[in-house]
C-alpha cells in the first residue's frame, strides 16, 4: 500500500457523538477532512469505520500517520518538513 496524503500537521479538533459510526479518510485526499468524501476511489485505501462512547471534542489525525488513527498521538510532530 502507498503513504497516504499528509492532509495536515496539526490535529483536527472535532465534536463527535456517542454511538454515531462515522468514516475517517485515511487517504489524506477528500476534501471534507478528517472525514471521507471517497476520493480513495481508484486507491489502495478505504475508510476507517469508527464511533465514541462518549460525545466530547475528539482531537483526530490529519497526516495520517497516527498509530492510534483515527486520533492523533503526535506523530505529526515528528514529520519531516519534505514528507
């Protein structure tokens, strides 16, 4: 599989609700970040199907590198400027 697009280098901070299912991009191409908008299409990547179990502000992954997607835990801070 190829690297996905770094959509960003900063987590997005989002309002997400308990028992909701929702579609995080793991391709870093779709226009509606953190989630899909199927611009995976002809690409080796697909969505990533999650919920919450509590509504709160979640802070989710944009360089989609996080070992813990769809939430950030830093990672973006250890990229290097030319990825």
């Amino acid at each position: 599989m190829t690297k996905p697009t770094i959509a960003g280098r900063t987590p997005i901070p989002t309002q997400l609700e308990a028992g909701k299912t929702y579609y995080f991009c793991t391709c870093g191409l779709s226009q509606n970040q953190p989630f899909c908008d199927s611009s995976h299409r002809d690409s080796d990547f697909s969505p990533k199907a999650f919920a919450v179990d509590e509504s709160k502000a979640y802070y989710l992954c944009a360089c989609k590198q996080s070992a813990d997607l769809p939430f950030c835990d830093g990672t973006h801070s250890t990229l290097d400027a030319s990825q």
